[in-house]
C-alpha cells in the first residue's frame, strides 16, 4: 500500500484519541476499532471507525485486513469488577487481535500492559525483570496478555509491550477528577499516608511518542517500561498545581490502614470506583526505570509530574462544565464518586 496504515484497538478511549491524532500528523490512514462511539468531534471524518468487540473474532477479522501496524490499547478496567469482565476482554479479546494480527500479516504489534503487574512496588525502581505480583483480576490479566503476545513472538509476530505509569493530558478525568474538582472549588484534595512518597506518572503525548517508537524500532518482542523521568512526592507534585491555580486548597493525610480498610469495604459492597491497585500503592513510592526504553528505543519522556498533571487539571478547568456529572467506566468521564464525595465533606 502507498499509505502506512494503523489500526487502534480502544481507539475511541482516551489513549487511542490521542494515538489516532498523533499518527494522522505523520501520514497515517488511522482505523479505530471499539465497542464505544467516537466522540472526538476533530478525528470525526478523518478517521474510519469500526464498532466491534475485540472478544468477537468473526467481528473484529475485517477490521486487520491490510493494516500495516496495530496498537492494542482495548482493555477492561479495575473499576470493571469482576473477574469474568476483565479476564474476557483482557485475556481472550488479546488473543484475538494477536490471533488477527498473525492472519493478516501485521508488521508489528504494540500492547499497552500496565506497571500494575508488579503490584505494591517492592524492588525500586521497578526493571522489566523484577518479579511480577499483580493486585487484583486488572493486574494479573495484564500478565496473561504479556504471556500471549511473548507466544505469539514465538509464532512469527513481531510484538513489543509497553509497561506504562498511570498516565495523565486533556481530556483525562476517571479517577483524577476527584482531585481535580476539589482543587477547582477549593477544598481539600485527600491522599492516603503521608504524601512524602516518590509517585511517578506520564504524560499521554510520551506515551504516544513511546508507542511509535515500539512499533517501528528494529528491536521486538521486548518488554519497556515507561514513565516520567521528573517526578516529585504526591504532597510536591499535587502542591504545585493548587498554587499555580491560586487554588484555597490543600493537600490533607488521610491514615493509611483506616482508609484501605474502609475502601476495601466499600469496594466490596460496589459503592466506590477504587480498586485495590489505587488505595494499596497510593500510600507508597511508586516508579520504575526506563533505561531500557531509552537505550533500545531512544525514546525519553518529556513532561515531569508537575507539567503534566498542570496540564490535564487546566483542561478540566476549561471543559468543566462539559464534563460534569458525566460518569462511566473510562478514563474519558468521571467515576462515580458519591459515597466518597459524602465522606471527604464529611
């Protein structure tokens, strides 16, 4: 084909937005493929969308027909729950598109795993061949998706996995919106222990930019991780937002082991969006090293904590309104925080 093609599972998402934009500036024909509608008005028409769960191999075949390079970013969240939902989509709707991906005879594919499969962080900085303890069902599937994609390397298919920080930019609420609203009307913004823990995030841009270079680097069938190189503790990064915004708020210690306990109870009775992967490593330094990343892939981050984190509270800032009381299971609208909106007044 003339033109590079891409095709983005989870496409409509708030990484596979950004993914889709950042491949049309360098010439790509972007197909995304998802289950949700696309609600970015500036990809409409400049993008083909195709609606399809990546659990449906019949559904999803058509779709890799042609496609020079995949990025399979699709996955159910910890919010999700239950195992089933989780491991159906993380697990088996990943065989799919490795599966397709083999068929159709993609160049490359690229998996978005997460940092939670090293689970409560005990090595620091966390390396790609630490021992892997995931919390909860979101953790553990990542690490079957790993073992897939590491088979199907053995098959013929050339697969790099991405090991990503929690990561932040426009248009990101999901959890952080708890925070950022209490940051714009001024009240305080919780965290559990001290705040004095090292916590490294990522800005969604560097994860494009390491997305790229996974897919058209000579190396494959790697594993990377990937975080800000610039990172603070909650109580500095968090800080510098609410005085950048002149904001009335301020950064408040909730006791660890009363919290947990309390959230874990919540969690059980399905009356809070957070996970044991959120209240468990919150508490805790948290970050991993990328000299990997940067050797093989000569890929550096490029935001700090601080700017990205400024970034994504100035977009809610602007869009509030829009955004407000919108609720879901992405990272695209806010999680339904009532119970804990209830406590924090409290």
């Amino acid at each position: 084909m003339s033109k590079k093609t891409i095709l983005i599972t989870g496409g409509t998402g708030f990484l596979g937005v950004h993914l889709a934009r950042s491949f049309l500036k360098k010439g790509f024909m972007v197909t995304l493929l998802d289950i949700a509608p696309l609600d970015a008005k500036d990809l409409m028409g400049k993008v083909t969308v195709v609606s399809a769960d990546i659990r449906n191999m019949q559904a999803i075949q058509d779709a890799f027909r042609n496609q020079t390079l995949v990025v399979h970013a699709a996955a159910a969240l910890p919010i999700q729950r239950t195992r089933e939902n989780i491991f159906s989509v993380n697990v088996e709707g990943t065989k799919n598109i490795l599966e397709a991906s083999l068929r159709r005879k993609a160049k490359r594919v690229v998996f978005i795993s997460t940092t939670a499969v090293y689970g409560v962080p005990k090595h620091l900085p966390e390396k790609e061949d630490s021992p892997l303890d995931p919390i909860g069902f979101y953790g553990a599937s990542k690490v079957k998706g790993e073992n897939l994609c590491l088979a199907y390397c053995k098959r013929g298919l050339e697969v790099n996995i991405l090991r990503p920080k929690s990561f932040l930019g426009p248009e990101r609420l999901g959890v952080f919106e708890l925070w950022f609203e209490a940051i714009y009307t001024g009240r305080r913004v919780f965290i559990l222990g001290d705040g004095n823990n090292k916590y490294q995030l990522l800005a969604v841009s560097d994860v494009a930019t390491a997305v790229e270079k996974a897919l058209t680097s000579k190396v494959s069938c790697e594993i990377f991780n990937i975080g800000a190189r610039d990172f603070g503790t909650w109580r500095e990064d968090l800080g510098f937002v609410i005085r950048q915004n002149t904001s009335a708020s301020k950064v408040t210690s909730i006791p660890t082991l009363p919290a947990q306990l309390t959230l874990t109870f919540l969690e059980w009775l399905n009356l809070s969006p957070l996970s044991a992967w959120h209240y468990k490593t919150m508490p805790v330094p948290s970050y991993v090293d990328t000299k990997k990343a940067e050797k093989l892939l000569g890929w550096k981050a490029e935001k700090s904590n601080k700017e990205l984190l400024t970034e994504s509270y100035t977009w809610y800032k602007q869009h509030r309104n829009q955004v407000l009381n919108k609720v879901g299971k992405t990272h695209r609208v806010g999680w339904n925080f009532k119970v804990l909106n209830v406590i924090s007044r409290i």
